[in-house]
C-alpha cells in the first residue's frame, strides 16, 4: 500500500498549480519579451553607419486570434470554433518597420507571419475570462490549456530531456485501423 504522506508535497503544489503552467508561462515569455530581444538583436546587427538605404526593426506585436473569411472581413476566433472548423488557431505577427533613404525616413507597420496561439496563455481569446463568459464561448472552465490547435486538432509539446543537444526529436501517434 503507498502511503499518502509522500506525495502531500506533490498535491499541495498542484491544488494551485496546473501541469501545463510552465508551459504556458514560457510561452507567454517569448511572445511577450523574447520575440522583442529577438528582433533588436537583429536590427542592432543590420549596421550603425551612415548608409543611403537603411531599414531599422522597430516593436513587434503578437495580436489576438483571428479568422479571414471567404469574403474577406476578419473576425475574432475562439478555440471551440477552430476545432470545429478545422482551422489553425493563430494570430498575425505585426512590426514596425522603419526605411532610410536618401534623407527620408518613412516608417510603417506591417504584418511579418502568423504564430500558433497556446490557449489559456495571454494571446488566447479565453485569456481573463470567468467561469461564465468561458461556458458562453463553448469552453471547459477547468480545461487547463497549454496546446495548440492546428487544423481542428490539437497539439501538445511534450517536455523531454534533452538526449542529444540541438537535435529534434519527432514521434508520430497515428492510429492505424485493426484489419
């Protein structure tokens, strides 16, 4: 028989903390600071002199999960709708782009690309609502999230050691019919 004392430590952490908590708090990190870090070490990187042409990299911006339809408008998109539509829960990546040229400075945001949107971290559409507001938009309040959702489907990144430094490691889960 295991005796329940040895796991208090474990049930204690756990009555405030989710498994996928880390996982969503690194995720929240690297849109929120590490893609920012990323874009000034590449701007700091293009050169410092004095250029005719120069292009500087300016604040870059992960914006809420949205959906273009076949007639062109946008809207915002929750979780429950990508699955059931078979989409990819994602949001555009947006930056500032500022060109030197001749004298003249003209600067710009553009749209760079989308990013897969982790649900429950800060870019969700389910971030900071209440038990009610989650059940109206078709949402398990205790879903702990910390996955994606890729084409209807989702996807979990599996924490693992690292057996083999910079090497990407890739299991495939398909079911395969019984004859």
């Amino acid at each position: 028989m295991v005796d329940n004392k040895n796991h208090l430590v474990v049930k204690k952490y756990l009555e405030g903390h989710s498994l996928v908590e880390s996982n969503i708090i690194s995720y929240n990190e690297f849109i929120e600071h590490r893609m920012q870090e990323i874009v000034d070490e590449i701007s700091g990187s293009m050169g410092q002199d004095e250029e005719e042409f120069k292009i500087k990299l300016g604040k870059i911006k992960v914006g809420k999960p949205i959906v273009i339809e076949s007639d062109g408008s946008t809207s915002q998109i929750m979780p429950y709708e990508a699955r059931l539509r078979n989409l990819t829960y994602s949001s555009p990546i947006t930056l500032e782009l500022t060109v030197k040229k001749d004298g003249q400075v003209d600067s710009e945001i553009v749209e760079i690309g989308k990013i897969h949107v982790m649900v429950k971290s800060k870019a969700c559409n389910t971030f900071g609502l209440n038990k009610e507001d989650l059940i109206k938009n078709y949402h398990a309040p205790l879903d702990p999230g910390g996955y994606f959702i890729i084409k209807g489907n989702e996807r979990v990144m599996v924490m693992a050691e690292d057996l083999a430094e910079n090497q990407p490691f890739r299991r495939n889960f398909q079911r395969h019919a019984n004859p």
